[in-house]
C-alpha cells in the first residue's frame, strides 16, 4: 500500500502543461491507469496530450468526448485516452468492453473518471487541477504501489 503523499506543481502555461504530461510519459512504466480531474477547461485534455507527445506521437489530439475513448497505439505502448464528460451511465462502459483497455501494454488516462464510478478499476495515479494565480496547479496522489513509483518520480519534477 503506498503512503499517503500529496504532491504538487504549478504551471504557468499550456506549454507547460504538455511539459508535464511528457514527463508523465518518462516516468510511466506501462499498465498504469491515471484519473484526470479538474473543472472545464483546467487543461486535461492539453495534459494528456503533453503524455502522448512523451510517447512520441506527433498527431493531434482532441478531446474524446463524443466517442468516449480515442486509443493511440505508438511504439512503446497504446495509450486510451478516455473523456467520460457525456457518459449517461456507467454501465455503457460495460458496453464497450471496458475491462479489455487495462492491460500490461497500455497506459489509461481517464477525464472525468467520477462519471464512470464503479465500472472502472482503481487509478494507480490521482490527478486534480485547479487554478491558480494566472496557471494551474497540478496536484497528484498515489492509490496503488505502481502509482507511487510513478508518483515518486515525478515529485522531482520542475516544469516552470
């Protein structure tokens, strides 16, 4: 069981939001799943980007919100990048074969994982952004022990 550990980081930009998402990708070892929350327009969807540019894709990358996951196989891994924002229910995960995306070889990060309560496992990674100031504060916390390894490496991160 990880310890309870709070971290934090302020970014000042959208550049340094994808900043931090790269740096996500540096530190992820694969298999992880990763809750992002935070109001709209809190940068989720720039985050999970900064992720997938990590991983090395170069494409653009939009918000799922009407397909509900949009998955990304690059090299190292497939990374499912899931906005759950108009799910109705959490049983229409069920649907979509839910439980198939959380493997070894994929990496699950997760906007609005609240509307999907229930029928999805537990994140290895909490993330919370919020404003601050003229940028966002970016708040992490481990719920398993392959959250806090990941965890632990990006508390040295320095985004600004």
């Amino acid at each position: 069981m990880p310890q309870e550990a709070d971290y934090s980081v302020f970014v000042a930009d959208e550049a340094a939001m994808v900043m931090f998402g790269r740096q996500i990708a540096q530190a992820a070892s694969g298999g992880e799943v990763i809750f992002l929350n935070g109001d709209l327009g809190m940068g989720k969807t720039t985050l999970s980007r900064g992720v997938l540019q990590g991983f090395g894709h170069q494409g653009s990358v939009k918000s799922p919100t009407y397909t509900l996951v949009e998955p990304y196989e690059l090299e190292a891994l497939t990374v499912f990048h899931f906005d759950l924002y108009r799910l109705g229910d959490p049983e229409e995960l069920e649907y979509l074969g839910i439980r198939d995306y959380f493997t070894d070889h994929s990496l699950c990060l997760i906007e609005w994982p609240e509307k999907g309560e229930g029928a999805l496992p537990l994140a290895d990674l909490l993330i919370n952004i919020g404003v601050e100031n003229r940028g966002r504060r970016i708040h992490w916390q481990a719920q398993t022990e392959k959250g806090q390894l990941l965890a632990d490496k990006l508390k040295c991160s320095r985004v600004n």
